[in-house]
C-alpha cells in the first residue's frame, strides 16, 4: 500500500463479518446488507458470536438501522436483496453528509467518520488518550471488577467482528462512568438502563426484526410531531464531527437516530490487530437530560405521569410484579411494546442488562406466553375496559402474595425455627431464602394463572389463585420443616406450632382458598406469631 494512501479496513458493507447460523445448524458469515437481507427474508438467522447482554443492542441497531435505510427512500416496504439494503445504507450515510467509510471500521483520515466512530476534528489522537487492546475489557459495558460472572478480556484473539459487536453495545447502551464519560440519551439517567420491553410472534430473530422495523415506521410521524424530531434529521449520529464540547438536540435528528456517546476511534497495528483510542467529553453528545429517556425509543415504556420518565430495570430482574406493572400499569409502551393483529403476538419479551453507580446489576430475560383470549384484550384500542379490569386483578394478585409471604409463612417459618416462643424475633433474617422461593415458585405460575382465567367471573379467578398460593405457601413451609435448625428439644411443639400459625393465618387472609373439606383438614390454632 502507498505510504500516502490511509487505511480503510472492514468495510461492514462488502467483508462477510458476522457469524450466522440457520436451524440446521449450517454456519457462514454475511455482510451488514448480507444480515439485513436474510432477516427480512425471514430465514432463520443466529448471530453465533453476540452474547447474551448484546442481543437487545445488536437487534435495536438493525431495527433501527433498517427503518432509517427505508425513510430515507420513503419506503413503507421492506427491502429484502442484499444489494438493495447496501444500496440503501450507502445512501443513507451519504444523507448523513458520509460515504462508504461510515460502515467501516478502521479509517485512517480523523476528518471522516468510520463505524460508530465520529470523526474527529482536530485531527489527531492526543485526546482519546485511553487506549485498549480488547474489545470485551472496559470497552464493553459490562464491569466485573473481580472477574465475577463473566471475565474480563476473556477473548483472547478478538477479530473484528467483536469489536462490532462491543463498539455497537457500548455506543448504544452505556450510561455513565466516571467524569468525561456520559451516557446515551435512551435511558432516564446516567445509571439507568436502555431495556427491551415488546411483543413478539415467536423468537426467531427474522420474525422479531421484520415486526419491530413495522412497529417502528408506523410511528415515525408521531415522534416527529410529539418529541420534536426532524423527518430527515441526523441518523447516523456518528457521521456528525465531535470535539467533544457540543451536544445535538432532538430538533436536530431523525426519530430513530442510531446514537453514540464515546469518543472513540479505532487504529490497526502492523500485525493487523486493532486498538481502540477513546477520549473524554465535556458534554453528552445528546442534550437530553430533561426528558429522562423519553425519547420516543421503540423497546421503552415510559411513565404516564408529568415527568414521563422512561422505565430502568433494577437487579430484581423481570419478577412477575415487575412484568404484571409493565403489562398493565402507569406505562406507556414504546411502539414495539404494542401488540399487534399480524403476525399474532403470543409472546411478551423483556429484556436488559441493569446498572448501578459503577456497577452491572445482571443481565435480565423474560419471555412470558400471552394466550389468544388474552391477546384480545391487549388488542381491543377502542375498549380497553376489560384489559383495565385484568390489570387491576393481577396488581390485587401481587398484593396477595406479598401478604402470603410477610402474614402467612414469615410467622410460620419463625415459630418453627426460633421453637415457639412466647414472642418472635421478626427481624430474624435467616428465613429470608425460603420466603424467596415462594416467590420463584409463584413467578413459575402467575401469568399462566392470570391467563387462563380470563373470562372466569372475579370470585372464580381469585378463588383459583388463593387455593394455588397457599399451597406454594405450605410446599415452602414442608420443606423448610425438614432442613431448619429447629431446636430439637422443642422440635415436636415448634413444628406443630407452626402449622397452627400457618393454617390460621391462611384461614383469615385467603377465605376462598378454603373449601369445607380444606377448612376440616387444616389445624385450628391461634395466629399471635403473625407479622404485622
């Protein structure tokens, strides 16, 4: 190669960089329009090598990397060659004031952009002083300070189609980390989180893309009007040259912009290897602060209150609570999270790797099975009295649960375990695991239950569900009888204790769950120990 002549290498447009597998287990690698082309062709695609926190970043970015392609060309139909979708991303970059070099990943001239990298005004890299030599170190956004879980640098040989996968989850899905080091604007603060919250027909990857790139045209006109964005504003964000000092407002970009919020450039070695050069900022490249991640994204809810702040996933994950408030409380889905009629959206999603300040607090996945008579009502827009009136039984569900675990077994799994006392200890932490398994236990049978019960009148439904609550309640009770440390001294009358204190608590809190015959059975018995 001349001296003169700045190196372009992997160009995503025309290199085969992306591992694919279909359903029969056959492997190749594709291009970007290669990958676009089998998804919306609806072949079974498997993106061997994204790991599990990557897989909502990596189908965000198609997503959105699709719709942009397509609005550009004012197209409402899906491209499915692979040299209509290069023909289409070409011209999309170029819209964005770049060439060929945005959908690469090495470019050796800073005034030009190269892939998720902006270019970079002074020409230089004396500012992006922080250097690294993997991909999966701190360039990704995972943060195992201990080498916990998942470890550090665990990729020995990167090549570059793992430095796609970790510049496109940092670039889209990190918040903030230390000073100069702001976050996306598609999350409610800088330790927040940028979660998948949709519907889906099934999980094949072709499926879900074709659907959400739908879901997302169709309510383009509406973020354009609601949240101030531009028809052909900046898409892709990384096209635009940063020093670092300024920031873009949504008055300056498309309603599916495709974000970044490093400054970073990519550099290859002699050997062929790349490093990555990443820089400071003064400001966020996003002003957004004030609308807390409500940013019309595709996959988050937002809060129906006057801040109208976008939903952040805590460790706790997708718990039934969790999901039950998402599906049917004070949130607004983003357009992804609107079912729709075709194909039948059977399947609730949600995913999310959580942050904390400095810290990742689990990735998190949850598919829920959402049956036909269900379906219904989420799909009913001009009636929804009847999904209001599901919501509100599902919230009494979870309060009832919340009143097994602290009134009905919590008392129990004491008296047994402190032998019967005169008085308990209530903050007597070691029945603490037991307690969490019922709600495991519950989470395993909740939306099945909600479900089937659809139709059923409120006294039906709720007597189905007490009657199942009460038995995960005394499963948990059994086994924790045969593996506490009850003293053994006082182990007959701790035991029978106990269940005395269980079956009169489940008694006055759950009516329903007690038929005559349930009622003649059960143990008779005071319910002092009961928590208040």
């Amino acid at each position: 190669m001349p001296s003169n002549v700045l190196p372009l290498l992997h160009n995503l447009l025309d290199e085969a960089l992306f591992s694919v597998e279909d359903n029969l287990g056959r492997r190749t690698k594709v291009t970007l329009p290669g990958l676009l082309a089998r998804l919306s062709l609806g072949m079974p695609t498997a993106l061997t090598a994204v790991q599990a926190h990557q897989q909502h970043p990596v189908h965000a970015f198609l997503v959105q990397l699709g719709v942009i392609a397509l609005a550009r060309n004012d197209l409402v139909r899906i491209a499915n060659d692979e040299a209509e979708w290069r023909a289409l991303l070409v011209q999309a970059a170029k819209k964005d004031g770049a060439e060929l070099e945005a959908f690469t990943l090495v470019v050796g001239d800073l005034s030009k952009p190269a892939f998720l990298q902006p270019p970079v005004p002074e020409r230089t890299l004396e500012n992006l002083k922080h250097t690294h030599d993997f991909p999966s170190g701190e360039l990704d956004v995972l943060i195992t300070a201990k080498n916990h879980d998942v470890k550090v640098n665990r990729i020995a040989r990167p090549d570059a189609e793992h430095w796609v996968l970790a510049l496109l989850t940092l670039q889209t899905m990190q918040g903030v980390l230390g000073a100069g080091n702001y976050g996306i604007a598609r999350m409610n603060s800088g330790y927040g989180s940028r979660p998948c919250v949709a519907f889906a027909s099934d999980h094949h990857a072709s499926t879900r893309f074709v659907r959400d790139v739908a879901a997302a045209l169709d309510a383009r006109a509406g973020l354009i009007q609601n949240h101030g964005f531009l028809k052909h504003g900046l898409g892709l964000v990384w096209c635009a040259p940063w020093n670092g000092a300024t920031s873009l407002s949504f008055a300056d970009l498309d309603p599916t912009f495709i974000e970044i919020c490093r400054r970073l450039r990519l550099t290859a070695q002699a050997d062929g290897t790349l490093v990555a050069h990443r820089g400071s900022s003064k400001v966020a490249r996003i002003a957004a602060k004030d609308a807390r991640g409500n940013t019309g994204d595709v996959w988050t809810p937002v809060k129906r209150s006057k801040d109208g702040e976008a939903f952040s996933m805590s460790e706790a994950g997708f718990k039934y609570d969790y999901v039950q408030d998402l599906m049917f409380g004070e949130w607004n889905p983003g357009a992804a999270g609107e079912p729709r009629a075709e194909p039948a959206d059977c399947l609730w999603v949600g995913q999310v790797l959580a942050r904390g300040q400095g810290k990742t607090q689990g990735y998190h996945e949850r598919w829920v099975s959402v049956p036909s008579k269900a379906r219904r009502l989420f799909l009913q827009v001009d009636d929804r009295a009847k999904l209001a009136q599901l919501g509100k039984r599902s919230k009494a569900w979870v309060e009832r649960a919340s009143t097994a675990r602290r009134n009905v077994l919590k008392p129990a799994l004491l008296t047994a375990l402190q032998g019967a006392p005169e008085k308990l200890k209530f903050d007597d932490d070691r029945i603490e695991s037991y307690l969490m398994r019922l709600d495991s236990a519950l989470d395993d049978e909740f939306f099945r239950l909600l479900f089937s019960h659809v139709d059923d009148p409120p006294e039906v439904a709720d007597e189905a569900f007490e009657r199942r609550l009460v038995e995960l309640a005394r499963t948990q009770l059994e086994s924790a009888l045969s593996s506490m440390p009850i003293p053994s001294a006082r182990r007959w009358r701790a035991e029978a204790q106990a269940a005395r204190v269980f079956f009169g608590s489940a008694r006055k809190h759950f009516k329903l769950a007690f038929s005559p015959a349930v009622a003649a059975a059960a143990e008779a018995g005071p319910t002092s120990g009961e928590s208040l």
